[in-house]
C-alpha cells in the first residue's frame, strides 16, 4: 500500500500543471472545454487553420464504422476485416459523448446544435438554449444560441453546407438556423397556436441567410402549391429560392449538370429532390442527381476562392435513414459513399491550412454478433469458422439459432424486423415476420424489440480529425467540444 500511494505521489508531481481553458458545467449544458487543460498547455502552438471542413456521418456509429470498413472491402473481393476507411487513417481520435440536456439516447437536432452553437441543448430543438421549451415559439425566441454558420459570414469566410437529407433536415440546418421545434420546416409545420408569434420556419431563414453553397433536398418546403404539390401554407406562389438568388445574386440549380454549369463566381443553392436524395442503393446510372462526393468536389471548388478561407459541412444523412429502416445494407453503402467524399477533401486540400474531422451525431442500436468467420458475408448469414467444438463448423454452413434459423450478422436491438409471436405452423417458415433467411443490400434485418423505426444509441461516438489544430481532439469530450475546436483552428479565441 505504501509503495503504491508513493507511486500515485510520484506520478502526480511529475504532471505539467495549469492550462487555462473554458470550463464546462458539470452537466454539460453550457459552455465547452476540451478537457485536457495540462497536455493542451504543454503541447506546441498548433498552426491556424485557414479553412475547417466538418463530416458528420448521421447515425455512424462504431458498429456502422466497422460494417462499413468490412463491407468497402469486400465489394473489392477482399475479406474485409484488414480494411481501413479513408478517415480511419487521420492520426488524431478522440470518443464524443452524445446526451442531449434532457436526453440520454440524443436526436440530431440537440446534437447538431452541440456542434455548431458550443452548448448542449434539449432534444428536437435547433439553436436554441436548454431554457426553452420545445415547440414554444415565444421560448425559443428568448433563447437563442450563437450559430457558427452566422459567424463564418460576419468574420468574412465563405459559407457551405452539404447534405443527402432535405437542406432543413436537423443537421444541414442547425449550422445557419434556429427553431423551437426541428420539424418547423415549412410554415405549414407550425401549429396554429404557434404562428404568428415571431418564428419563421426553417426553409425562410435559409431564404433570408447567407452562404455561398448549399446542396441538399427539399423543394417541397420550398415552394407554394402553385408550384409544389406539398406546398407552404400562407402563400400559394412562393418561391423562396428566387428570393435568396435575388437576395444574393445567386444561382438555384436542380440537377448535377445545373451544378456543374453554374458560375463558380456566385453562390448556389442546390435541390436535388423533392424530399431526401435518392440511396446510393438505389440510384440508376442516369440518375439527374449528384452524389454526397458530387457535391462535396463542388463545394470545395467553390469555397476554396474565398481569400478569407471557408468553413463547410458536410453530412452523410442517409446513413440514419436506412438504420431507422432496419436495412443494414442501405446504410452501409451510404457509409462507404460518405467515405468517398472524405477521401476526395483529403485529396483537394492542403493539409498545411485545412483542419477535417469527421464525427457522427450519434450512433444506433446496431450489432455485429454471432462469431462469424473470417471474410463472411457482412451481409450475410452467420457462418463460423471450420473446426471442431461448440464455435466450430464445416466453414459453409450458418449456425442455427435457439428456434432452428439461421441468423445474420447483423442486427439491431429494435425496430422494423422486430420478433413476432410465432404463427401456425404452416407458416413456419414466416415466424420471425418476414422469410427467414434473407440477406444482402436490400434486407431488412432482424430486431429483438419490434417498432415502426428503430431508434438512435447512446453510446460515445468517434471524432477523427487532421491538420491545424487537430490534435486537441483525443481522449473523450462532450460533443460541444467540436464547436470549440473549430473555433481555435481559425484563430477565434473565446
């Protein structure tokens, strides 16, 4: 015992002391640190960024890194396992802890605004404090939060956000937006007792912002009836991408090609679809729309002009979707999309000026399980490794479960392949709810607690990140921490 309380004494006094950083509140609400004071201190100045490119890979979580680290390779013909994916290569890690102020299992709305405001804040809510109530105009008006979208644009860097989800989806619009309720996305999203009062629904402060690129989904909240069959509610010949383009002197563009013919020297704001883009599962060859790398080239090429520097978002948002679908497959192809476009900024950046990190918002109730052999299937039934014992097959066939089926190696702990109670036993072969077994890219796998959509998790997630001032990310942080980083890459001290 002594010799172990000198050890501790011995260890303590030889810690750098001091640092002085912002500090956090113990519940994480407000404020942010990076919780490292001394090793920060001590550490060489880092370099300024000049330039801050933020991924965020909606619903990545650990599990869906690895599947998808797995899946990449094997759609090369390889077993996958040994893979590494484009951002597993950065060289600085760090653990996110996700919780919402009133939620422990978070949405993307709080978690997104974490990223972009520097505060915790409730879930379901976009630039708003904690204070404010959800879906309460009047709160969410007395409460707002710094937005870094604002402030790239005051300091005089250009502006871009990239998403495969509507552009007012929770993440894309918590870099530029505040509402008291994430599905405030048109005025017909506002409840009668909260219109009126002051707020304006997402896709009207997109109209009335500044950027100067910004692709994603949406005109169906966009546009009035006249000219969209969903519509907004008060005006009928509403055309608020005309009004930001007259605003701005912008160009609005709907296809890849548009895109691609479009001034380099005038922002664009880019809708692709009615709703979300399209999986890339199930793209056609011809498909009018630009992919997640598409779209991140563009945004590069634009934004890179700014003398000023740029700050751009990029998110993978169709990774959460397929999740939520309980199809393992659709999400991992949009995973290894997502990866493309890292891989692209890596390759049209200058590591010396601009700091990329990828993280995710949060994870979801997503397994890899069972003992499957070397190289199996990701996709596919769980086959052990040849071999005697218990663990041990013939190396082609799949272990049976308890109930005599086969299962795969991927699951989820809910949603829409959800267990049902057993049928007749004519129907055997149905008993799970579904055929048994079905794999591949468009099987929906199982889930042991049956929902409608299958829900976020509540685990850590990962932050990678490369360049000026990549390295204050490493240990584990709260999620606002992201905020934080940013900020001192470019220089803007608190």
């Amino acid at each position: 015992m002594t010799t172990t309380r000198a050890l501790i004494a011995l260890l303590a006094a030889a810690l750098p002391l001091g640092g002085c950083v912002t500090t956090i509140n113990t519940n994480g609400a407000t404020g942010y640190s990076d919780a490292r004071p001394a090793q920060v201190a001590q550490t060489a100045a880092p370099g300024k960024a000049k330039n801050v490119i933020l991924f965020i890979g909606d619903g990545m979580g650990i599990s869906t890194i690895t599947a998808a680290r797995i899946y990449e390779a094997q759609k090369r013909g390889e077993t996958g396992e040994e893979n590494t994916l484009s951002f597993e290569k950065f060289p600085n890690v760090a653990l996110v802890k996700t919780y919402n102020t009133n939620a422990q299992v978070p949405d993307s709305a709080g978690t997104a605004t974490a990223m972009h405001s520097g505060v915790k804040t409730r879930i379901g809510v976009l630039g708003i404090g904690p204070e404010a109530e959800k879906g309460v105009c009047k709160d969410a008006l007395a409460h707002p939060l710094p937005l870094l979208g604002e402030e790239v644009k005051q300091r005089g860097l250009a502006l871009g956000i990239v998403t495969t989800t509507r552009l007012t989806h929770a993440t894309p619009a918590s870099v530029v937006t505040r509402s008291a309720d994430r599905d405030w996305e048109a005025d017909s999203n506002i409840p009668a007792d909260q219109q009126a009062q002051g707020c304006k629904d997402i896709a009207l402060q997109f109209a009335e912002g500044q950027f100067d690129v910004a692709l994603g989904g949406g005109t169906s909240v966009f546009y009035g009836k006249d000219k969209n069959r969903a519509g907004r509610r008060i005006d009928a010949s509403a055309d608020l991408p005309a009004q930001w383009a007259a605003q701005n002197g912008g160009t609005v563009v709907k296809t890849a090609a548009e895109l691609a013919a479009a001034p380099m020297d005038r922002p664009v704001l880019g809708l692709f679809n009615p709703s979300h883009l399209t999986f890339m599962a199930d793209r056609k060859p011809d498909s009018p729309e630009p992919t997640l790398t598409d779209m991140t080239a563009q945004a590069i090429a634009r934004l890179k002009s700014d003398p000023d520097g740029y700050y751009l978002m990029v998110e993978g948002g169709r990774i959460d979707h397929a999740h939520h679908a309980g199809q393992a497959g659709y999400a991992l192809e949009e995973a290894v999309e997502f990866a493309r476009a890292v891989q692209y900024a890596v390759e049209n950046t200058d590591p010396k000026d601009t700091l990329i990190m990828v993280t995710a918002d949060h994870s979801h109730v997503f397994t890899i399980a069972g003992y499957p052999q070397r190289g199996n299937d990701i996709l596919g039934l769980v086959v052990p490794p040849a071999g005697r014992g218990e663990d041990g097959g013939d190396g082609t066939s799949p272990v049976l479960a308890a109930d005599g089926k086969p299962y795969t190696t991927l699951g989820y702990a809910n949603g829409p392949g959800g267990l049902t109670v057993k049928r007749a036993a004519a129907d055997d072969d149905h008993d799970h709810g579904r055929p048994m077994p079905e794999t591949g890219i468009k099987a929906r796998q199982q889930a042991l607690v049956p929902l409608g959509s299958e829900t976020h998790g509540g685990e850590d997630v990962a932050l990678f990140a490369t360049g000026p001032g990549a390295e204050r990310a490493r240990g584990v942080m709260e999620q606002n921490v992201i905020y934080a980083i940013i900020r001192r890459a470019l220089g803007w001290e608190k």
